[in-house]
C-alpha cells in the first residue's frame, strides 16, 4: 500500500493532517471556492482544511497537497491570467543553500528571484499558459510549457494544477521531503517592471519586480508521519512572537511565545550582567521539562522560565535560544532587566499545590526556601515507592516553580516531597487521569 505525505512541521498540536494510503481524491476542475473547507483527513474531492497556506496578501490563499504520484495546488484570489509561481527544492539540507539546484534564478515576468535554498524546480501556472523548468547542475534549464494539467474556473480567479512528482524530481519519484516558496505575479505591474504579491510563507513581504530577495520559506517532510499543514515558515526552528524579562519580588521572571515551530527540541536561557561580555548559561531543556520545545507546531505556544539567583543591584541581559533535531540554533533578541530593589526571600519554606490538578500530562509544582539550603522534590506512587526525582541540589533562598511530565505514568494518585537538609519534609497528593 502507498502512503500519503504529510507535513512534517513544524512546525504541530491539535489538527492532524489527512492520510490516505493510494490517491489523493481532491477534484481538479478549477473551483476551489466551495469545494473547501472539509473535514480534515476525509480524502474527499474537496480542499481539506489543513491543506491551505495562508499568504501575505488579503484574499490570496495558496492550496498544498500531494499523494504518491502528485504534488496538488490551487489558488484563490488575484488574477488567473497572471503568473503562479512555485519554486521548490527537492534535496532539502540543514543548510538550505546546501544541496543540488541553485539560489540563483532567471528574469521570468520582470521578476529575478534570490532564493533561501538551492532550488530545482519551477513552475509557473496560469488559465491559458504553464511552464516548468528544472535544476539538477546549477544551471536552469529551458522552458517545458503546456505539459501540465491546469484547470482554471469560468466565473472566479480560482486556478488548480497537477504536477508529477517525477516532473519535479526529474523521474526520481516523490521526493523524501521538501523546501518551497509561492507568490503571484503580473509581468505588467509596477510599471512593466513586474509585481509580485500574494507571498506564501505569508512572513515574506516581497513586492513590486525587479530583483527579488526571499528570505522565509516552507520546510515539509513528505514520506509519511502525521503533522499538520498551516501557515508555518521553516527558515526557523522557532518564530519568535514575543520576549519579555521581568522583575519581581526578588526575581526575573522570563517570558515568551512562539508563533510556530519547526523541529523544536527545546530551549535555553542565558543571562549576563551589564559588565560581563558573555552569556552564561542558566538552564536548558534536558534539566528543565518546563524548558522543552512543542517540536512542530503551526500554533502559538507560551512559555516561562523563573530566575531566583539575581545576588546584586544592576542591570542585566537575558536571551533565549532554540535547538533544534539537527543541533541548529537561533537566537531570540536580548532582553533588558532592572534589578532595583533587594530579593525579598520567603518568611518560610512552603511547598504549594500543583496546577492543574487533575492533570494530563503535564503539571506545575511551585516551592519556597525561606534561606539557601540542599533540597530534594521526589514523587512517589500511593505504595512509597519512588517515581521520579524532579530536583536535587543547593539552591539559593527564594520560589521556584517547575513542570512535571506525568508521561509514561498509570492514571492514579500520586504525592510529591520536598525535603531539606535543614530538616523540613512537606508533602502534598496529586491526580493523574488519562
């Protein structure tokens, strides 16, 4: 049995993309505009709702799908009769200047684009014409038009197209995964100087003609798994969409969240003072679950990292980093924090009730150290058997929250403890339901 291809993005929490073992059984008859909008995973003639890329401009959206033999696309909005162009690199590498094809193109409709990977395909689609070209040597290769089967509606702009996977690779098949980017394009605008709109990754924001820089593109696995589409740029691990450092009550509370994120195993959180040159690292992934990353994910995600070692008056800078699977790591942007008033230390050493509670699968555990002491956070099962040790170690006076993942844990009743070395030992009961 074949497989159907789905996205591995980034990238992805709640909706699952459709699988289909053979065909994809969407109609090709130029009408988009009420044959979307379906269930996704019903494989039916109509657009799923996980199959459209949103765009950079207002009323263009830019249809994806594919199976075994074929790559599916479609457009609505702007002008059939203008050009629908799709670059696309079949030999995606972590370095995506890196692989066969090339970044260079060619003047095509007024437009000469730079592109942020090696490309090897291109095609460009309209109502009464359609052309593509291949890159396997680092050179493009000359126009092959009217090969392909285009439909386009009699009454909107809707257009649709099908292209041979082996078209694309050259006869290789379907390929292992891909980058891509879209845009429309009317040779006449600007002037006779060309215009493009309708950018797909919608994070490009490239318009007019002329030499044309793209920066953000798609990055999508095609041999299977089960990940969503949506609106997700892969030039990134994560898309930052907020940072923020704040401080209180004797700490820094550190804050963020991610528009989308492609490969994410996780985080780190450095911190330097205004004198020092260099960050030093405070926390990462691997020892802090609240630190881990959503792996692929086209939806918003927040996270919070707490600092309770800020010993002095100043100034100090945060930043944050992302790794992904394949090690690569992006910056956020700098944070700065005003430490203007003296910790003020818990009177005593608490430890507070989870939340949620009951909880699947993941929890926050939050506790206070009324002066510096050697602290250990244990869960055990209702028998006293130990589960999971959550924190070990000296830690300065001050509140600390973390997460526990209950993943891999029987529903039922647990507890947690916080012990000392000054003596204390605190207890509280949680619930897991799955």
């Amino acid at each position: 049995m074949k497989c159907w291809l789905l996205i591995l993005l980034t990238a992805v929490s709640g909706v699952m993309a459709t699988t289909v073992n053979g065909t994809r059984n969407v109609s090709i008859n130029g009408t988009i505009q009420g044959e979307n909008g379906a269930t996704n995973g019903t494989n039916g003639s109509a657009w799923e709702n996980d199959e459209v890329q949103l765009t950079s401009t207002s009323g263009v959206s830019f249809y994806l799908s594919w199976d075994d033999t074929n790559l599916y696309v479609g457009w609505v909005g702007g002008s059939k009769a203008q050009q629908h162009i799709l670059w696309i690199d079949t030999d995606p590498q972590p370095a995506a200047t890196d692989g066969s094809g090339s970044t260079s193109t060619f003047d095509y409709g007024n437009v000469t684009a730079t592109l942020p990977f090696t490309g090897n395909f291109f095609v460009n689609i309209q109502d009464a014409y359609n052309e593509y070209r291949t890159n396997t040597t680092g050179i493009w290769s000359t126009g092959t038009s009217g090969a392909l089967t285009v439909a386009a509606s009699s009454s909107t702009d809707d257009i649709e197209a099908v292209i041979p996977w082996n078209t694309i690779t050259n006869g290789a098949g379907r390929p292992g995964s891909i980058y891509f980017l879209s845009y429309i394009n009317d040779p006449a605008g600007g002037g006779g100087t060309g215009f493009v709109y309708g950018n797909a990754p919608s994070q490009n924001s490239n318009a007019g003609g002329g030499n044309q820089t793209f920066t953000h593109y798609f990055g999508q696995t095609v041999n299977g798994g089960v990940n969503p589409f949506g609106t997700v740029d892969a030039s990134l691990a994560v898309e930052w969409a907020a940072v923020n450092a704040t401080f209180t009550e004797g700490r820094v509370i550190v804050e963020w969240k991610t528009a989308s994120e492609i490969n994410n195993v996780g985080f780190r959180v450095y911190r330097r003072s205004e004198q020092a040159r260099e960050y030093r690292l405070l926390a990462d992934y691997q020892s802090t679950a609240a630190l881990r990353g959503a792996g692929s994910s086209s939806h918003a995600h927040s996270y919070r990292y707490t600092d309770n070692d800020i010993l002095e008056k100043g100034v100090y800078f945060y930043r944050l980093a992302s790794v992904d699977y394949a090690g690569m790591v992006s910056y956020s942007a700098g944070m700065r924090v005003e430490v203007n008033a003296t910790p003020v230390y818990p009177v005593q050493t608490e430890l507070g009730a989870n939340y949620p509670n009951p909880f699947n699968p993941r929890t926050e555990i939050e506790f206070s150290l009324s002066r510096d002491d050697y602290i250990e956070l244990n869960v055990f099962d209702r028998l006293g058997r130990l589960v999971r040790t959550l924190q070990r170690g000296r830690r300065s006076a001050g509140t600390y929250r973390i997460t526990f993942d209950a993943t891999g844990l029987a529903s039922g009743v647990y507890f947690y403890q916080l012990s000392t070395a000054s003596g204390v030992r605190l207890s509280r009961r949680m619930e897991v339901i799955k």
